[in-house]
C-alpha cells in the first residue's frame, strides 16, 4: 500500500492490514528428514527429536546399538524402564535373555544390531500409540536402509505388526519367512524375550524361528 492512500484510508479511520512476512521455519526443510540422514545425522536426529509427546516423559532415547555393518537386525517394541535409564535396547531381564537366544544362534550380542520400533519409552510400557510409531518408524526405516541387513529378526507382535503392516496374530507370523518391502529383506518373526520369561513353554518355538532365520541368512531358507 502506498503511503497516499494509507493516509486516505487513515484518515476516514480504516485500519490498516499490512501482510508480515512468514515466520521463518524452526527447522530447516529437510533438516530432519530421517531419509536423507547417515548414521551419525540418524543417532542425533533421534537425540533430539521431539516429533511426538513422548519427548517430554522420556530420560533417554534410545537409537540403537551394535555392529553397523551387521548381518542381522534385531527389532522389538519400545524401549522399557531400564533402556530409558540407560539409553540402550534390551537391558533389562529380557534383554539377558535375548543375549542367550543369539548366543544359542551363534551370535553375540555386538554382532548384531538391535533396535526398536520406538525409541523413546511409553509410560508405564503401554503399547505403542499409532501416532508415535507414525512419528518414530521413519528412524527404523532408515536404520534398515543404512545397514541393509542379510536378515531381520522381529521380537514381539508390535515389531512384526508393523514393519509388516498386518494385524496377523504372532502365532500365525512366527515361523515363516516374510519379506519386508520395499528392502526386500528377509524377515522372520518370534517371540518377545518378556514374553518367554512370562511362558517358557514357548522357548522351543523360538528356538525353531531362530533356526529358520540362521538357515536363511546362510543361504538356505530363501
Ligand atoms: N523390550 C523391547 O521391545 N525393547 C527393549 O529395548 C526393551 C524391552
């Protein structure tokens, strides 16, 4: 507006809206766009994220750990009590036990690397929201693409439900071989480690999955 007609308009007590420049963005575009990140961009990113509420209750996140070129990707839900204290997945009493599963599978535990679904606690270990996994599987997405591993191992209905996008109850998942698209990776799905603590009869069948995601990441399963 120029300044002849603001002082018209003034002067017969128009107001005037003068459009001000957009607030100018808190992130840069892209920035924090999880798919254009490598590790060390990916592990800050997931530091200081605050895409969902989680952001506020949590103590840690929790990216990950292990072997960034490892064949095997072990996925689970969310991290627990103990992994938000720490800052590292599977620490707690279902963590030993996962460390014994893949040492039955030949693996030790920096020979892999485990991740979740989350990586920051939900309150009281609920189940994941749809929204913070909404918010969150971008970071497992990319994690997939950077370590492109031979094998993923899923531990617990929430990690297989929904890397696989299904509702399928896990007994029906376990036991066979998936694959996760688009990175064509092999996956086999079984139980959650807290899950076998709870009913060790299962112990048998996870030994079973185990055995079929060794076979296929040698080569033979496929
Ligand atoms: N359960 C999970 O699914 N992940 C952890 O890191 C710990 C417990």
């Amino acid at each position: 507006m120029d300044a002849r007609r603001a002082a018209i308009l003034g002067t017969i007590g128009v107001e005037r809206f003068v459009a001000r420049a957009p607030a100018p963005p808190t992130t840069p575009p892209g920035a924090s766009d999880p798919a254009a990140l490598d590790w060390d961009g990916l592990a800050a990113a997931v530091r200081g994220c605050t895409r969902c509420a989680l952001a506020a209750t949590r103590t840690h996140t929790v990216f990950g750990v292990g072997d960034r070129a490892a064949r095997w990707l072990v996925v689970g839900e969310a991290p627990g009590a103990d992994e938000d204290r720490q800052g590292e997945p599977f620490v707690g009493r279902a963590g030993q036990l996962l460390n014994s599963m893949l040492r039955g599978a030949g693996l030790a535990r920096e020979q892999v690397f485990i991740a979740n679904v989350l990586k920051c606690r939900p309150p009281g270990n609920r189940d994941p929201l749809p929204e913070e996994v909404r918010c969150c599987l971008p970071y497992l997405h990319r994690q997939i693409a950077l370590l492109a591993p031979e094998l993923i191992l899923c531990v617990g209905r929430i990690a297989a439900q929904t890397l696989l996008g299904v509702e399928t109850p896990i007994g029906q998942l376990r036991g066979r071989r998936h694959v996760l698209q688009p990175f064509g990776t092999p996956l086999v799905v079984t139980y959650h480690p807290a899950y076998l603590l709870r009913s060790p009869g299962e112990k048998r069948k996870s030994w079973a999955d185990l055995k079929l995601a060794l076979e296929i990441s040698s080569g033979h399963g496929a």
